[in-house]
C-alpha cells in the first residue's frame, strides 16, 4: 500500500489493523484471553474442554490498533466428525492471520509428564510447515513457582518458532495488556476492517446460543457429554426495548433431556437466569429468555449446521 491511500485517524495519525490467530489445545485458556482482550464476551469459556466450535472473531482497538483475534477450537486428535471439522477449523485460522499465538497451559505442560501431547503435536505440525514467528503465552503463570515457568519457558524458547513469550494470567487480566500494545506495534498498515466500536463479527442470534451453550455447561458439565447443541429460533425486539428470545436446546437422547430439564425443572431455570443476566450484560437491555430441550439424534451429522458454524462437514 502506497502512502497516499494509508488511511488515517481523526489526529491525522496511519491506521493499522492485523489479524490474529489464537491457537492452544483445548482448555489452555484461549477464549479467557480473547474475551480479556477484547474487553467483553465473545467466546464461551468452561471448564470442559473443546468448548469452542467455530473460528470466533474478537476485535480489539488499541490507540491508532484494529487487532482482530482469531478464537480457534482447540486442537487435539480429531475422532468424530465434528472433532475433525473443528480441528481443521483451528488449522484453517493461521492462513488469515498477520500472526501466530500459541497458548500453553503451564500448570498442565510442568506437571510430571511435562508438556500435554496435545501442545507437542501443534508446536511440531508448526515447525513442519515453517512458521518460526510465532507468540508465545505461558498462561495461569500464578499456579506454577517461578523456577518451574522459567524452566518450563527456556525448553519452550529452544524449540526455535518462538520470537517473543509473555507470561499471563488471562482469568486475572495480568499480562493482556502488554500482549496487546506488542500486537498493535506488529500490525501492518491498513484500514481498519470492521467499526471502531464492533466486538465480533459472529451474529448475535449465534453469541447468545453460545452463551446459553456455555450455561449449560457450567452447570452440567460432570453430567452431560458433548452431544448438545443451542439454537436461536426467535429474536423479537419489543416496543418496551426489551428483546424476547427463544431459544432451543438439542440433546442426542431423552435422558439427556431430563437431565437438562433437571428435578421440577430447576436446572433449565437455572441456566436460563445465568445466561439471561449475562446477555442482558452484553445488550445492555431488558431480556426475555425462553428455553426449550427437544431431543435430535443426528444434529451433529447436519451439512447446513456445519455450513452456519464456519466448518467444513467434510473435513
């Protein structure tokens, strides 16, 4: 891009915006970090890992920055269908991004069988295919004793596809901030892709099924298996400016479904208040949640659901 087409901001100061891959292996604490850089929900986070099924966008400004992150469903090895079109997803994000970020679990990697085979796998799939730029996050810093992390950080530096490595806490917010100013500095001159004041490019009706999704399994995560699914079937704004909407559980199997519904339904109220607050949070209005469980056996073999996550059905 030549100088006189580099847009500018109001200060007359050269706008600059990256694309950002966030990869690690399921529950490293991707989706805490995006979320804590982003400033605000967009990618669910639970304790259950391969929580994340499509490539979320969070965009962060930073001064004269557009920093867009690339939330990629963690990688690990693929049996189901549906594992496999998320792990080709998480692969498929590094061929938009500006930049790699590879974060690692360090109270997992400094354990006794030392770094998880997940991690192992990717940093080699990364050295085989010639990426030697790549960001590294040693997260949950606070739960390992420092000579443990700086071991850990040195052997992780040797691997030779590391330029830079920041030790956070994405759940505290300790640490984000120097990642983000550093990102700003790398992104390459540009106009910014999407509004100054847009957080995510994944349609509402889609953030709030996550965030029910993500309430379902906080709260059943010891019961419930994968098999599940939310959808967002209405979005009516009402005159009053609040919002109803309805809302759609997909279990695999009637037991599933009674163990969602909960004794005299208290699990389903449950969920429904947690995810209620937290969208009322996020729109900043007044929310209607309706909540209904039906049960679909072969929602995870559907080609159109797959087409409306972002992943690709025959990966």
């Amino acid at each position: 891009m030549s100088d006189d087409v580099i847009p500018t901001t109001q200060d007359d100061v050269p706008t600059r915006c990256g694309f950002v891959a966030v990869l690690g292996a399921p529950n490293a604490g991707k989706s805490t970090l995006t979320n804590a850089m982003v400033g605000t929900k967009v990618s669910i986070v639970s304790p259950k890992v391969q929580t994340t099924r499509t490539r979320i966008r969070g965009i962060a400004m930073q001064d004269n920055t557009q920093i867009i992150f690339i939330d990629t469903p963690g990688i690990f090895r693929p049996k189901k269908r549906l594992e496999r079109a998320m792990v080709a997803a998480a692969w498929a994000g590094l061929a938009d991004a500006d930049t790699v970020m590879l974060v690692i679990d360090v109270q997992r990697a400094s354990g006794k069988r030392g770094l998880d085979e997940d991690s192992s796998s990717i940093i080699e799939t990364l050295k085989k295919n010639g990426y030697r730029d790549v960001i590294l996050v040693l997260n949950k810093v606070d739960l390992v004793n420092p000579p443990v992390l700086l071991d850990l950080a040195a052997k992780l530096h040797a691997e030779g596809i590391f330029s830079e490595v920041f030790m956070i806490s994405a759940l505290k917010e300790r640490g984000t901030a120097d990642i983000l100013r550093y990102l700003a500095s790398r992104a390459p001159l540009g106009p910014y892709m999407f509004p100054e004041d847009e957080v995510s490019d994944l349609p509402m009706r889609m953030l709030a099924a996550e965030i029910t999704r993500e309430k379902v399994f906080l709260k059943l995560y010891h019961e419930l298996p994968y098999s599940i699914t939310v959808e967002t079937d209405k979005w009516t704004e009402r005159p009053d400016g609040s919002v109803k909407i309805d809302q759609t559980i997909f279990v695999a199997r009637d037991s599933q479904k009674s163990i969602v519904l909960g004794k005299g339904g208290d699990q389903i109220k449950h969920i429904g208040a947690a995810a209620r607050k937290e969208l009322e949070e996020i729109l900043g209005q007044k929310v209607h949640l309706f909540l209904f469980i039906k049960v679909r056996e072969d929602w995870a073999e559907d080609r159109a659901r797959y087409s409306e996550w972002g992943l690709d059905f025959d990966a």
